[in-house]
C-alpha cells in the first residue's frame, strides 16, 4: 500500500460498499420524496384530521434520532409485529433501513415542500380556481410545477444529508459503505498494517464524489426548469404593433 492509494482489491472491496450504500440511498430517496410530498401537501389539507395527523409525522420525523429509527426498524419492529405481519422477519436489513431513512427524509421534506407551496402567489390559486380546476389539478398543473424551482435547491441538501446517514446503517448491523471500511481497518490491525488515515481519506473522497454527483443531478433539474419556463414566458408573450400617426 502506498501512502495515499490503496490495493486494487481493497478499492474492490470499498466499490461493493458502496453499491449497497447508492442502493440504500436510491430506496430511502423514492420512499422519502413520496411521503415529503404527501404529508407536506397534507399539512396545508383544508381537512383538521389530515393536518392532525401530518403535523405528527413531520414531529416524530423529525424528532428523533436517526439511529434510534434505524434500531427500531431493523431490529424491533421485526420482534414485535413478526408474529401479526410474518413478512416482517424476511425482510433484509438494507430494506429496513431504507425504511427508516425514507421516514426520516420525508419528515424534513415535507416541511420544504409546505414551505414551497406557501411561497407560490396567491394569485395563481386563485386563477386557477377561476378556471374550474378541482385541488387535485390545481396542484399538479398549477401549484407544484412553479414550486418544483423552490423544492429543488433543499431537497439536494436534504438528499446529501441522507447519504450521509446511510453510514449509521454499519452501527445497527447492516451492510454498507462504512460496515465495508469497517472490515477493512480489522483486517489492516490484524495484519500490522499502519494505513487506517489512508483508508478513511479514501472513503471521505467517495462520499465526497458521491455527494457532488448528487449535487450536479439536482442543479441539471433546476437548469432544465428554469429554461422549460423561460420558454413557456417567451410563448406568453404577445408582439403588439403600434400604429404610426400618418399611417407609418
């Protein structure tokens, strides 16, 4: 091993890690954005019940600690609803741990889509309520497509901070980046080997790439948004000609 790169086979070890980990994530975020877009957009239901009980997840989201939801869905919630949900025990730990992570994200991300949907004017509810459009179709065509300009920006950063709990899955028994680095480094001690500093540079350098892959991916949606309605105000606008005294 050199001072800074490491042995082929060790980067082969870290490259399936990480594949669990992008794997995780993947899961977390589709599990994430659906609830952030529920519970937010039912935080604003002109029902008290829907509010009641979406102001309570977002509480419970957010309140308490990602790995305690980690431990309570891998370990826990198999031990004490196995018996009336079977299904429960099958399941892997990277699955439960999508789970527990998805909720966590859904907790902050309803909060940046209410917020989002809060900031668009109110005029353009109200000319779409003009229009006949039910809530449903208010929100799909009208609300959520210029609050997407909003939503993006955090939901990145909410995104990367995701990826970076994805390490706490090794401290509850799951595999994953970290859990892969942590094989690592007992091999390395085993062996005498002084290159643990080396090894974490390494593993902070792909959650770096990762992180700004992430980060690239959702600054491509905010370019492609911003352009897609540049062109929808450049349609809206109508050339007006104007009449010259002396029929110039």
């Amino acid at each position: 091993m050199g001072d800074w790169i490491l042995e082929p086979a060790d980067y082969a070890r870290l490259y399936n890690g990480l594949r669990a980990t992008i794997q995780l994530l993947a899961q977390a975020f589709v599990l994430g954005v659906f609830l952030s877009l529920v519970v937010g957009v039912g935080r604003l239901s002109d029902r008290r019940w829907v509010r009641g009980i979406s102001f309570a997840f977002v509480e419970f989201a957010r309140g308490i600690s990602s790995i305690i939801l980690l431990f309570i869905m891998i370990i826990a919630v198999p031990i004490l609803l196995g018996e009336i949900f079977p299904w429960l025990r099958g399941q892997p730990v990277i699955v439960m741990a999508s789970i527990a992570l998805g909720l966590n994200m859904g907790g902050y991300g309803a909060e940046i889509i209410r917020g989002s949907i809060l900031a668009i004017p109110k005029g353009q509810t109200e000319a779409s309520i003009a229009l006949n459009l039910n809530p449903t179709q208010r929100l799909r065509y009208v609300v959520l497509p210029q609050a997407m300009r909003i939503i993006l920006p955090p939901m990145g950063n909410l995104t990367i901070e995701i990826l970076k709990g994805t390490a706490l899955v090794s401290v509850a028994a799951g595999y994953d980046l970290m859990r892969e680095t942590q094989n690592l480094i007992t091999g390395m001690l085993a062996e005498g080997v002084i290159g643990v500093t080396a090894l974490f540079i390494n593993v902070l350098l792909i959650y770096f790439v990762v992180a700004q892959v992430i980060n690239g991916l959702f600054r491509l949606g905010e370019r492609g948004l911003e352009k897609r309605f540049q062109q929808r105000e450049g349609r809206a606008a109508i050339p007006v000609s104007v009449a010259q005294p002396g029929g110039n």
